[in-house]
C-alpha cells in the first residue's frame, strides 16, 4: 500500500510563486493518482459547495481537475471543535506567571516559523525546513499544554483522521494536508506501514508563471506596478482583467478600474470558482464610487444570487445593498 502526500500552505500558495496553487497541480498531473483524499475537508463535505471557504486555495483547481478527469476527491478530515479556542486559550495564558517557561518554548518556534513564511518557499525548502520547524512548534505545544485548546486538539483529530483514511481507497491515491496536519498524519501513517513519499517538484511552467503574476496583482504586493500592468495585459482572462483594476484602484484611478471589471463581466468569468462572486462585487463597488448605482445593484444581486460566493464578497455585496458603496482611503483599499 503506498500513496503520494502533498503539503497544502494555505493562503501562502498565493505567496510562494514556486509552489502556488498551479504547481500543485501541476506536480499531481504527472503523479497520476488514482483518489485523492484531503484532510482539509471533512468526509462528505465536497457535497456542500462551501467546502471552498476553506482557505486553500490549491484545492478548487484540483478539484476541478479530478472532476473533469474522473478521478475521486474524498474529504478525510477533522474539523476543529472550536477554531477560535488556540488563539483565546494563548491568550489566557499570557496572563498567568506559571505559563511563562512554557510560553517562551512555544514563542521561539512561532518565531522560526514565521522567519520562514516571511520569504517565498518552493517544496524542497517546504520539506526541509518548514514542515520541520511545524513539527516542533506541536510538539513544543504538546509538551506545555497537552492536547487540547493550545494544540487545537490535533492529536485526537488526528486519530480521526485516520479512521477516516481507513475506510477510503488509499493505494495509489494523493493525499492532500495542510501543514499544520503534517506532522501527526504522517507519524500515523507510519505507523500504520503506510509507504507514503512526498510530491515531486516539477518545472516551472507558464501557467504556474501567470498564476504567481496574478497573485502579486490580487495581494498588492508589486513595488513596480506600471510593470506589472504591462505583464497582466499580455494574459487574456477575466482574473487578469480583475487584476489590473486592483492594481489600477491602489493607485486612485477609479475610472479605468470599472472599465477593467466591466471588461471581465463580458467575458466568461466561471472558473477559478471564487471569480464570479468577487468580479460581481467589485463591479458593484466600483459602480457605486462613480454615481451608476442602478448597475451596482444589479451586481450586488448578481453575485447573492450566486450559489457560493467568498465570505468577503458576500459581505461586500450585503453591505453594497444596504448603501452605496465609496472608498474608505485615498488609495482605494477596499
């Protein structure tokens, strides 16, 4: 029995251009598994279409990707019993003197951790480093707390997990974890004689280029953005388009942002699946800032009328509705 286990880094797919949400992908088209099974989503929760609110952005192209292809995707996952619990019981022990050795030994693992996610990781430096530093960063968790709020009870999630995997097709399949879970499946996984081995790293290709080039538009994050206008409109999508308004709106050109969103609703803005939710509530936003509060209305309706829409757009539009929309700072952060 063997099967194929990949890191998921949640929203930092959209910060390391050599492991974003194509790569990914990418490495599992030439890996050709036969299921694949993820620990991000509970079992049976592909049914509901908001398992994409989980924030893995590698996995909606996945998805897509199997379902077109035929190939199985089973959620094996455990949710939290209380997602806020480690942030508030953290918190709890900061007030207490008897928790300070063992916040400290927490605190200097947290403090690798984020040294390492402060620059853009490809998968051998995932495997080398980062999941390394994860794994003590529980493990010191385990040591001061148990298993419990401060570990976010991973441990006993974790046998689920595997109760889970158990009754799913495990030969040849691809299992897909979030980092945090690394750690304790995969000590399971040994466990159990599961001859599991890690993703390979696969060339950089131009589509894993365009979607790096998109995620530096979306995140704002381009110190030279006539540059990065230049590069968007060479891509002829809507995502670019939506893209090129962001940009446009940081630096207060409001005007040519809508004509950009405008654009984008003409063309088919299906895929990726958070698209359509967001260009309708952009497109509403933007609308509103420029006086056509008919057309923002329309927008707004549009994107609620979707079957999922992201958190944030949903929010946008709800509150668009109630009034219009107008920019909240001289740059146009949204």
């Amino acid at each position: 029995m063997s099967m194929l286990v990949v890191p998921l880094v949640g929203p930092f797919h959209r910060r390391f251009p050599r492991y974003n949400a194509v790569t990914v992908l990418e490495g599992l088209k030439a890996a050709e598994p036969a299921t694949i099974l993820t620990s991000a989503v509970p079992p049976g929760g592909f049914a509901d279409p908001a398992w994409r609110d989980v924030e893995e952005p590698a996995l909606d192209p996945v998805v897509t990707w199997a379902s077109r292809r035929g190939v199985a995707v089973e959620g094996v996952g455990e949710p939290s019993p209380d997602p806020a619990a480690q942030a508030d019981f953290a918190r709890y022990l900061q007030d207490s003197e008897r928790a300070v050795p063992a916040l400290a030994a927490v605190r200097e693992a947290e403090s690798e951790l984020a040294d390492l996610l402060g620059s853009a990781l490809d998968l051998s430096r995932i495997h080398d480093a980062l999941l390394p530093v994860l794994a003590k960063l529980h493990e010191a968790r385990l040591e001061a707390f148990g298993d419990g709020p401060g570990s976010d009870w991973m441990e006993e999630r974790a046998d689920r997990m595997m109760e889970h995997l158990a009754a799913s097709k495990v030969d040849g399949a691809a299992l897909l974890v979030p980092v945090d879970h690394w750690a304790s499946l995969t000590s399971r996984l040994d466990a159990a004689g599961v001859a599991w081995h890690p993703l390979r790293e696969v060339a950089p290709s131009e589509e894993a280029r365009v979607r790096a080039l998109l995620d530096v538009a979306l995140a704002g994050e381009s110190d030279e953005p006539a540059a990065l206008l230049e590069a968007l409109a060479e891509v002829q999508t809507p995502e670019a388009r939506l893209a090129e308004a962001e940009v446009l709106l940081r630096f207060g050109e409001v005007e040519e942002a809508l004509a950009r969103v405008r654009t984008a609703s003409t063309m088919d803005f299906v895929e990726p699946a958070w698209l359509p939710g967001w260009l309708l509530a952009r497109l509403g936003q933007l609308a509103d800032v420029t006086g056509a509060r008919d057309e923002a209305l329309r927008a707004y309706r549009g994107a609620l009328a979707l079957t999922w829409v992201p958190s944030v757009a949903r929010e946008a539009a709800e509150a668009g509705l109630q009034e219009p929309f107008t920019l909240p700072s001289a740059e146009g952060d949204a």
